[in-house]
C-alpha cells in the first residue's frame, strides 16, 4: 500500500478535513490491505504468516464495524454500502 493510495482512501472516507482516525477511515484502510494481501495469497498459496497477518486484520475490521454498528447505525449502513461488504 502506498501513501498516495492511503491517502485517497482517508480522502475518501474521512469525517472532516483533519480526520484521519475514526472508525470509518480504520475500516476502509483496512479493507484496502485485506484486499491486496488476499490477492497475494492467491498465488504464494504457502505463506502461511502473511495468512495469520490476513487473520488478524479481518477480525480487528469486524470489530471496528461491531464498535460503529451499536454506536451509529445509519453511518455503519453507508460504509458497508461504499466498500461492498457483506455483512
């Protein structure tokens, strides 16, 4: 992941001008990078601790998205509409 594709996504996702760290901006990068390694693991099928980091990264978005559902219910809708989650 680059800065200059980090950057578009918090331009994207943020709140206001400044807003770098909130759920929505966390769930998006973390979409991008659970996006790139699973194209990786596509073709080094043994990497087995790029699978673990994979894991990892998964269950800490499905905790960010727990955390804006019971907080903000229209705001977690729109996000799992604008990143085409399943959830």
């Amino acid at each position: 992941m680059t800065r200059e594709s980090t950057a578009k996504v918090k331009t994207q996702f943020q709140l206001h001008k400044s807003d770098t760290g909130s759920s929505e901006v966390q769930i998006a990068l973390l979409s991008q990078r659970i996006e790139e390694l699973t194209e990786h693991l596509k073709t080094h099928v043994k990497d087995h601790s790029s699978r673990y980091g994979l894991i990892k990264m998964v269950s800490a978005r499905r905790r960010l998205l727990n955390y804006l559902k019971k907080k903000d219910e229209p705001r977690y809708q729109e996000l799992i509409k604008r990143l085409k989650l399943r959830r």
